[in-house]
C-alpha cells in the first residue's frame, strides 16, 4: 500500500508540476508539513515564485473574484504560480 508522503513524493519528483493538488489531512499540522515540502520541493531555490493563500472559510465574492483574476493572469516576476485553499472543507454555501 502506498502512504500518502510516498504518493505525494511521486508528484512532486516529476519533471512538470502537477495543475491541480488536493491534500487533505485530519489535522493542520499534517497539512502544512505536505503543504511546505510539495512547495519547497516543486519550487527551484533560484527562482521566485509567487505564492497566494486563501481561506475559503472566509472568501467573500470580492476575494473569489480576486481569486479567479489571480489564477488567469501571467506574473512578470515569476514562472510558475501557487494558489493555497485551506479549509475549503469549512466554505459556507451562500
């Protein structure tokens, strides 16, 4: 059986990123350990990488909007981009 660091580690050994990660973890703790080391391992030191986080417990329809803008449009400064969503789980359905 393959362990959920061994499969996350298998993601992230790949030549490309993956375009979508989902992690979920019965604790934060968990989550911002697979959180760190899928960034620190898909991010090269030398390049600057742009990474947003939000709260989706907390999204207002202001930040989904910043949130789509964000995710369409091309940095200047960075090649590749990072979109964190914590708690999505937690979202409230208005």
């Amino acid at each position: 059986m393959v362990t959920p660091y061994e499969h996350l580690k298998k993601l992230c050994t790949q030549t490309a990123a993956p375009a979508k990660i989902l992690i979920v973890c019965p604790d934060i703790v968990r989550r911002n350990r697979a959180i760190e080391y899928a960034l620190n391992t898909l991010c090269p030191k030398s390049n600057s990488i742009a990474v947003q986080k939000y709260d989706a417990s907390a999204l207002s329809t202001e930040n989904i909007r910043e949130l789509r803008d964000s995710s369409l449009t091309l940095s200047l400064f960075s090649s590749q981009k990072f979109i964190v969503l914590k708690n999505i789980d937690k979202s409230s359905k208005q």
